[in-house]
C-alpha cells in the first residue's frame, strides 16, 4: 500500500509540477511587451551636381595708351577689364583712366581701346567688323536694346521678357523666335549684337 501511495503522490506532483509550468507559461506569454518592428529607412539618394564645363580662354585685343598696345592677349574666361589691361603692361601715363570700366567683364574676341587723354575718341569700346559696337543682346539693357535698327522699346521689352523666360540665347535663330522680330531685321542686327 505504500508503494500505490507512494506512486500516487509523484503523479500528483507530476500534474501539479504540469499545471503550475502551464500558468507561468501562460503568464509569461501576457506579460511580454509587444514586439516592436524596427524599419531601416536607407538614406534618399543625393543629386550629385553635374561637372562644371570648363571654359576655353579667351582672346583680346587691346589698343591705345597702354603699355604694350596693338597685340592680341589671352586671358582665362570670365576675366575683367583690369585683367587684359594688366597683361598689356598696365596704362600709361597718357591714359584716361576715369573712362576705363575696369571691373567690365571682356568675352572672347573683345577689342579693348584705352583712349589718351590727348586723343579724342571713346575710353572703352567693344568691336565689331564694321567699327562700331555691339550690343549684348543677354545682358543688354532696354533702352541699349532699343538702339538697335528695327527695334523699338515694346521689342526691346519682349527681348527682355523672352530672355528671363527662356535663358540665354545663343544666336540670331533664337532672336528670331521673340515677337515683332522677322527676317529684315534679323538681317539688319547680323554685325550689330552679339550672344555671350
């Protein structure tokens, strides 16, 4: 009898031992946080700029009171006035140096004239074919645009307008896409204005 008590008491314990696992199971489970999902945002991808394009130098030529006039210098692109003067040896003595826009930035095939103050003619003047001057038509204000033969100051605005809505324009087929402008005076302007 013994041996049946005995054997009756380690299964009850064994069924005790089984419930009491099953409740710290069951409390365990209840207790536990909620698991947390975790998200890897990978970082936005960046614009990488483009490579600015590198300019070509570019070629002047200077004239009048400066040190060594009447020679074509090469300059990087983007320089000033000052520069060109500079590499043609400085103003001389004899030059009008309250006409000289130093600061002015010179393009490719600028012609620089740097008046004496014994001379009568203009300090500074930018070149063309014909001898006279030619108007920036990307940077040219309204009343410069005005002068222009066929081109008035309404036209001239719309030149303005134009530029600001589009960008720069490269050359005289781009011109002609601004109203009131047509074939004559596309023809007239050809040696009057120039695109950098």
């Amino acid at each position: 009898m013994e041996s049946s008590l005995s054997s009756r008491a380690a299964v009850a314990v064994f069924l005790i031992l089984i419930v009491v696992l099953a409740v710290c199971g069951a409390l365990l489970l209840e207790s536990r946080p909620d698991q947390t999902s975790i998200t890897i945002h990978p970082p936005l991808p960046t614009e990488t700029p483009a490579p600015t394009p590198t300019r070509e130098p570019i070629k002047v030529y200077v004239t009048g009171a400066v040190a060594n006039p009447e020679r074509v210098y090469t300059l990087p692109w983007g320089s000033r006035v000052q520069d060109a003067l500079a590499a043609a040896g400085g103003l001389t003595d004899a030059a009008v140096k309250s006409a000289v826009n130093l600061a002015a930035i010179v393009r490719d095939g600028d012609q620089i004239h740097v008046a004496s103050a014994a001379a009568d003619d203009a300090a500074l003047e930018l070149a063309t074919p014909s001898g006279g001057r030619r108007v920036r038509v990307n940077s040219a204000s309204l009343e410069e645009l005005a002068t222009l033969p066929g081109i008035g100051a309404v036209t001239a605005q719309r030149i303005i307008e134009y530029r600001e809505q589009v960008g720069e324009l490269k050359d005289l087929a781009d011109l002609d896409q601004v109203s009131g402008i047509g074939p004559r005076t596309l023809e007239n302007l050809q040696d009057q204005v120039a695109f950098d």
